[in-house]
C-alpha cells in the first residue's frame, strides 16, 4: 500500500521517530560526505500554489543528494493552474514520477491527490499543516535538548497551520504543550478535539501569552498572516496587539529555552529583532534541518 505524509496523525509516535532518527544520520552522512544515494534515478515532482524559499530549495537540494532529480513545477505554468482536476494530474503525474511534494491551499486538495496518486504524496504545507515543517522543529529541539521527552512547548501567535500540526505533535509524542492565541484566532476546533481525546491533558489554550511562556522550554512563534490571508494583515496587527515574542515574554521562559520561528519572519510584529537575533534562537539550524527531515520523509515513504 502506497503511504503518503499528509498529517502527522497517520503516523505512529515509533514512525515519526524512526524518521527523526534517520534524519539525524543523514545529516551526519551528508556532513562528512559519505554517500547515501537512497533515491537514485529516481524523480521527486514538487508542486507549488503558493510562494516558498526553504521547501523548494531544500526539497530540491534534498532529492539531489539522495541521488534523484526534483521537479519543480508551479500551479501557474501547469494545467493544474488552468482547471485541470487534481485526481487527473495525480494519475498522470504518478505514470512518470516515483513521489510528488505538494504545498496548497486546502487539505482536501493533497487528500483528493494522494486518493488518485499510485506514489507517495508529502504534504509541503497547506492551510491546515505543515508536518515537514513541526518535524524539523523537532529534529532541531532533539539537537538543542537532547530530547523532547519532558519537556513543555508554548506557541504564541495565530492558530494556523503551524500550531494545529503543534497540537498534533503534542498529542501523538505526548509533550505538553501551551497555546496563546487571540480570540477569534484559535487553532482549527476539529484538530483541538482530536488531540485531546488522544492525549488529555497535556494540551491548553489561553489569550494570555505570558501563561504560555513562563516556565516553557521551547518558544514557538509565526506571521500572523500567512499565505492567502494578506488582505487581513491590518485587521490581524490589531488583534495581535501584545502577542509580539520580544526579550521581556521572552524573560519568562525557562533560562535555556529555547525559540523556533519557520521563516519567514516579520520582525517586530511576532518576533522582535533581538529576540530572533538573541542567543535563545535556533531558527538558522531549524532551517536546516528541513533538508535533513525531508530527506528522510523521502527515503521512508519513496521505494
Ligand atoms: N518555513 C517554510 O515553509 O518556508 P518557505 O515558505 O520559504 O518554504
Ligand atoms: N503559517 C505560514 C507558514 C509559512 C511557512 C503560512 O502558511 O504562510
């Protein structure tokens, strides 16, 4: 059976740490320059309707290192921008690829792809997840932390697709995890649900973001208007009044926390300037470490 990595929620905790662990020797292989051609002669197709630096370069970069070839292709210049069905662009796409990275507006497109694709299917971001993304942040925190084990994640900001796959995390690796959102922000109600019946307890949701922070191990902060949302960012800036992460939340934190932003960074309206520039943040090697997870995802599911 063909799997594909939509959600983390298809994933067992053993799952997600074996990939976590092959991450890690990749990026060690890669570092000393031992060969680790996983993929060779193999071609990854990766979709894009919306803009990105990291997942287009570090897919690409990634799918060439494991020895295939990445296929860049953007909805505006395929047929897909054009009306094209998604299940007949899955049919066709799967004849001559052996895997598809897809990042898009809604769940149901890369769910309505994977349903008709014969190859594995990775979600590259949505409107409701980005799983590569939280399992970088994760790789990066093992790293810094030795472990995730124990420890407690605050998320300060919108909740978008970014805290919805945090509330996954949580649930499926069992942290605690703390929530400050504006009212009127919240992170998706059905996703909420799910994860608290998985795992009660261990995840709450405040409109204060210094309950959030005081005492946290791990920051984690994103725009408050993502992709597909710009015409709101003046109404958005109002309600985010108070939820910028700056040195005095940041105060609150455990002395060694540590803060994770997935780039792209508005400094000064999430983040301060000092903060995402301070000791605290690990947001370059989280960077990184997309490539690495990727890879991984890649090697895992792409056979
Ligand atoms: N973090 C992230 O997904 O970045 P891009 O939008 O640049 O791909
Ligand atoms: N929440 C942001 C993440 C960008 C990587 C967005 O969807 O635009």
């Amino acid at each position: 059976m063909t799997r594909h990595f939509l959600a983390l929620h298809d994933y067992t905790k053993d799952e997600l740490d074996a990939m976590l662990l092959l991450a890690a020797d990749l990026k060690s292989k890669q570092k000393n320059g031992i060969p680790h051609k996983l993929l060779d002669g193999k071609t990854v197709a990766l979709i894009f309707e919306k803009a990105s630096t990291r997942t287009r370069v570090s897919f690409e970069v990634g799918v060439f290192q494991l020895g295939g070839h990445g296929l860049f292709m953007s909805s505006g210049t395929s047929q897909m921008g054009r009306g094209e069905p998604i299940k007949d662009s899955a049919r066709v796409m799967a004849r001559y690829c052996d895997g598809v990275m897809i990042r898009t507006f809604g769940q149901e497109i890369v769910d309505e792809f994977a349903k008709y694709s014969g190859v594995p299917v990775i979600n590259g971001l949505t409107d409701l997840f980005h799983p590569c993304q939280i399992m970088a942040d994760l790789q990066t925190v093992i790293e810094h932390k030795k472990s995730y084990e124990g420890l407690t994640f605050a998320w300060v900001g919108d909740g978008n697709n970014m805290s919805n796959t945090w509330i996954e995390a949580a649930a499926i690796f069992g942290f605690k995890l703390r929530l400050a959102c504006p009212a009127g922000y919240e992170p998706d109600s059905k996703v909420m649900a799910w994860a608290q019946t998985k795992a009660p307890g261990l995840i709450s949701l405040t409109t204060d973001p210094k309950a959030a922070v005081s005492g946290a191990d791990v920051i984690n902060t994103d725009v408050w208007a993502s992709m597909g949302q710009e015409s709101e960012q003046k109404e958005r800036e109002k309600a985010f009044a108070g939820y910028c992460l700056d040195d005095a939340l940041l105060a609150l934190a455990k002395p060694d926390a540590i803060v994770l932003h997935c780039l792209p960074a508005h400094r000064g309206e999430e983040i301060s300037d000092s903060v995402i520039e301070g000791k605290h943040s690990v947001v370059w090697d989280e960077a990184e470490n997309r490539l690495h997870i990727q890879k991984a995802i890649m090697a895992t599911l792409i056979k």
